[in-house]
C-alpha cells in the first residue's frame, strides 16, 4: 500500500509541479506527517526530491528528474484517456485505480503529449446513459466483476420475470449498454447474457474455471445483439401522428424503427396535416400501452385488433381520473354544506 502511494506522491509532483505537504495530503487521503515520512523515504531511495520551508514553500523535484513512455502518438494518448469513462469505472470499484493510472501515464508522457492528452480531459466528456434515466441498481456487480476477473464459479437467483432461477455460471465478461450491465456468462454448456440488475443473489465460490480459449467477448456480444434485434417478437403497425410528435413515438418505438418506417401518402391527403407510418414495434404485448402515452396525437390504423385494447387502457385512465375528481367533489361539497341542527335553538 505504502509502495503505490509513494508512487503517487512521486507522479503528482511530476506532473504538477510544485505542492505543498497539505496539498499532497489531502490528494492522497493520509495526513501531512504521513507526507513528510514519505517524503524522506523517497530521498533516501535515491528520488531528488526536497522541501522548501517559507510561505511560498512546498515539496518539488529537481528539474529535469522524469519518466517516459516511448513510442507513443498523440492520437494514442488521447484515445488512452477519452476511453477511461468515469461513472462506469466507479460503478466496477475502479474509480481511484483509473484515476491512478491516468496519473502514472500522464507522468511518463512527454510534455507535447501531456498538454494533448491534458486538453482533452479538460474538454470531452463520456455519459453513457441516457436522459432523465438513473442508472440501475447493480449492487451485485463489484462481485460479478472480481468473479469474471478471477475465473471463479457465482452461485445466483436471477429474476427471469416469470420466475425466479437458481443458477452456478462461469462469467467470462461484463458489457456496459445503454448505462445498463450485462454479465456474459457460461451455465451448462451454453454461454448466455444476463441483466445484472436482475440478479437477487450472486455468490462468488471458490471453484474455478477455464475460461474457453477461443471466446472473445467483443465479437460475442456483436453476434448476440445483431441476432436478438433480427428476431426479437415483433408486430408491424401503420399509425397516422401528427409531424410533432414523431420524436416521442421515437422515444417509444426507438429511433431506428422510426427512421426505417415507412411513409403512406393517403390518396386524399390528410385534412390535419398529419403523416401516416408504417413501423415495426417490439415486444408486441406492450404496444398498446406504449402508444398511449402519445395521447390524441396519434391513431393506431393497423392491426385493427389492437384498437379496442388501445381504447380500454385509455378508458381506463378516464375512468380513474373521473372517480378522483368525483370523490374530490364529494368531499368539497360535504365541507361546504352546513348542519341545519346548529341553526336549532336549543
């Protein structure tokens, strides 16, 4: 432990310069006499470091004392620390890891490609989730992530919705989509995808695996995912909607159905100016449901059958709104009207 953080106090002072005892302290989370220990025991190591005492004073290596990466590009370094994500990094327990070694990198680069690789950190940043959307509960990842590293066998109870599964996989992967985890795991023979928030219970065994010599799990998830989007359930639907609220039927029927929909120009026109699409939508058990959500901007053509359940949801809402406004109604009108008895003389 000691070893790692004078490494760091060594790297902060390379590529920052000059920094107090205080300043030293409270970057590496230790207290400032722990700083001063370590500053001598990198003096006596060999390190040409010294302190300077005085108001403008701190601790500072001798000019020209550096590391270096050799070989290196400054396209290479940019890629090296605009892929270091991180919300994603934290999520897996590696926030302070990345952060060190992008510190350690950042040392032993050149000053030309420091600057590079400086600026973009200054000037990009990744978000892999998306709007108004927290990220899932994953509290089970940090153990499927030092299982995937360790090859060791989990023992979990995974929510497939319509039951609750008991399982012992050999996870040979995580993949982050979408601000959503997924363990890529082998169970009986067959490798398959899970959803870490569906996960009640992993525990990690002491039993471990050989992971299969010819995985690769980059070329794996492509395969699934393009298989899953190919036959996934679906049901084809022609809707007409009014031109403004095509971006929330994207929302809802996803971007790229939206942009493969088919556009139907009515003989005579539209008297609203509306369009009518014809779109394929998945999970077809849910459609009606999803297309309410865009209200009277929308009518669902196509499949006739789906009309009525449409309409029932719909009535449905109304229904619930009119027994609150009634009920709401009631009350004011019970408050509102006064006793006769306390007109009574007594």
């Amino acid at each position: 432990m000691r070893a790692s953080r004078l490494i760091n106090l060594l790297l902060l002072l390379r590529t920052r310069g000059q920094m107090t005892a205080a300043e030293l302290a409270s970057e590496l989370e230790v207290s400032e006499r722990t700083i001063h220990r370590d500053i001598e025991a990198l003096s006596a190591a060999g390190v040409p470091v010294y302190a300077l005492r005085g108001p403008h004073g701190g601790v500072a290596l001798v000019d020209g004392y550096r590391t270096r990466l050799t070989g290196m590009t400054g396209e290479e370094a940019e890629a090296l620390f605009l892929s270091g994500i991180p919300g994603p990094s934290a999520e897996l327990g590696l926030g302070r890891v990345m952060a060190a070694a992008r510190l350690k990198v950042l040392a032993a680069l050149p000053p030309e490609l420091r600057s590079r690789a400086s600026r973009l950190v200054e000037r990009f940043h990744l978000d892999a989730s998306g709007w108004f959307r927290s990220g899932e509960e994953t509290p089970l990842l940090s153990v499927l992530s030092e299982a995937v590293w360790e090859s060791h066998c989990v023992d979990v109870l995974y929510d497939r919705n319509d039951r609750l599964v008991e399982r012992r996989l050999q996870p040979l992967g995580l993949v982050l989509k979408a601000g959503v985890w997924y363990v890529i795991a082998e169970s009986d023979g067959h490798i398959h995808t899970y959803r870490i928030s569906r996960f009640r219970r992993a525990t990690a065994l002491n039993e471990r695996f050989d992971r299969p010599q010819n995985f690769d799990l980059g070329a794996y998830w492509t395969e699934s995912t393009a298989a899953y989007e190919e036959h996934a359930e679906r049901v084809e639907v022609t809707l007409r909607i009014a031109p403004a609220a095509i971006d929330a039927l994207a929302d809802i029927a996803g971007t790229k159905a939206v942009r493969q929909a088919e556009r139907l120009t009515p003989p005579e026109g539209d008297p609203d100016g509306w369009v009518v699409l014809r779109l394929r939508m998945d999970w077809p058990r849910e459609v009606p449901a999803r297309l309410v959500a865009l209200g009277a901007d929308a009518e669902l053509l196509e499949p006739a059958e789906l009309r009525p359940k449409i309409a029932e949801i719909a009535q449905r809402v109304v229904d619930r709104y009119s027994m609150r406004e009634s009920s709401q109604a009631d009350r004011a009108a019970a408050v509102a009207v006064p006793d006769p008895s306390h007109d009574r003389p007594a």
